[in-house]
C-alpha cells in the first residue's frame, strides 16, 4: 500500500479542492522523499522537522503554509509533449506500494543563513532540508528558485553525486527542473512536484 506522510497534509489534499489547496500551498515546489524499508534515520529526520516547523509556527496558521514568493500559485515546467492526464496517471502508477514523506523546498528561518535564497540539501543538521543517509554528503546539493515557475538544481561537489531522470549532474553547474522530474540524492530517490501535482498524488492514496 501507498504511505504518504505527513498526515495532516495528506488530510488537507482529502479536504481541498485542487485549487485551494493550490492557493494554500503553492507558494513553493514540493519535494517527495521515498522511505525505503529500514531507513530509520531518515524517516525520523524528516518528522522531527515537521514537528520543528509545527513548533515554530505562530498559532492558526496553516500547517505547511510556505513563505510566499509571488501572489500566484508556483507552477513549475512540465513537458508540453505529455497530455497532463498521461502524465498524472503514471506518476501515480509509478509510486507503487512505497513510504514517501513530502517536503516543502523553502528555507529554514533557523539555520544556513549564508546561503541566502539556496535552499540547501543533505546529512547535516544544519540544512534546510535534512536526509540523514550514509550516502549523504553533509552538504550534498542545493535548490534555487529565482522566478514563481523556474526552479534549478546543483550538486554541491557531493562524494556520490546528483541525478536528475537519471543523469548526473556536474558539481556545481545549475540545471533547471521541473514538476515530475525525478531527483537522486546519493541512493536516495525523491520526485520534485508543484502544489497541483502533489494534490493528485495525495489523493491517490
């Protein structure tokens, strides 16, 4: 079976249409992190920044509500040549029975300052998003999003390297990506999805 955490935001795609849920959680593209069987740590990561970022919430405001980069909902590029239907089906399709946890791409008010709008990847606690795996660098990678629907992607001169759609990246040179492109992070697989594609695939489960 498809486990999709955290649960209150799978609840909140049961209970929004596509575009509220779009306008509440749009402000930012989105990232699906697989849990493969046994990877403990990692899981356990990634929910203690959940609760971090509960904990620092002021209260009533949205549960993984990101700061806002422009009025509209981020919409990244996709491949005109798919219908967007194909398209959604067989990302669902090729989820199959895994553990994802979802995680927003933005920065952390707390930590990494000095990488001003990077949002940063890997093992070290002081990322902004944290992927606590042996095949991990401490800093491994690093998003940048400069416009509401372009987002690039580098590797940080990490020890085992950066794939996105299977094709690695050379350290440090930005490529952009796009809604539905698959990233590697070391042996760590996750997909990168705007607000409306990760609305289908949390209502899939």
């Amino acid at each position: 079976m498809l486990i999709l955490e955290p649960s209150e935001l799978v609840r909140a795609a049961g209970r929004l249409t596509e575009l509220v849920f779009s306008h509440e959680y749009g402000n930012a593209p989105w990232l699906l992190v697989r849990i493969a069987p046994g990877d403990n740590e990692l899981a356990a990561a990634l929910r203690a920044a959940d609760a971090n970022a509960a904990a620092a919430r002021p209260p009533g405001q949205i549960a993984f509500h990101t700061e806002a980069v422009g009025e509209a909902s981020v919409r990244l590029k996709s491949d005109a040549a798919t219908p967007a239907d194909q398209d959604k089906t067989s990302l669902i399709r090729s989820l199959g029975n895994e553990r994802y946890h979802v995680v927003p791409l933005s920065k952390r008010t707390d930590v990494d300052a000095v990488f001003g709008e990077r949002v940063s990847i890997g093992r070290a606690l002081n990322k902004d998003i944290v992927l606590r795996h042996t095949s991990i660098s401490k800093f491994h990678a690093y998003f940048h999003q400069n416009e509401p629907d372009r987002c690039v992607l580098a590797d940080a001169d990490s020890k085992n390297g950066t794939l996105v759609n299977g094709a690695r990246l050379k350290p440090k040179d930005p490529i952009e990506v796009a809604s539905g492109d698959r990233v590697t992070f070391g042996s760590i697989s996750t997909i990168v999805l705007d607000a409306r594609a990760l609305w289908r695939v949390l209502r899939s489960r």
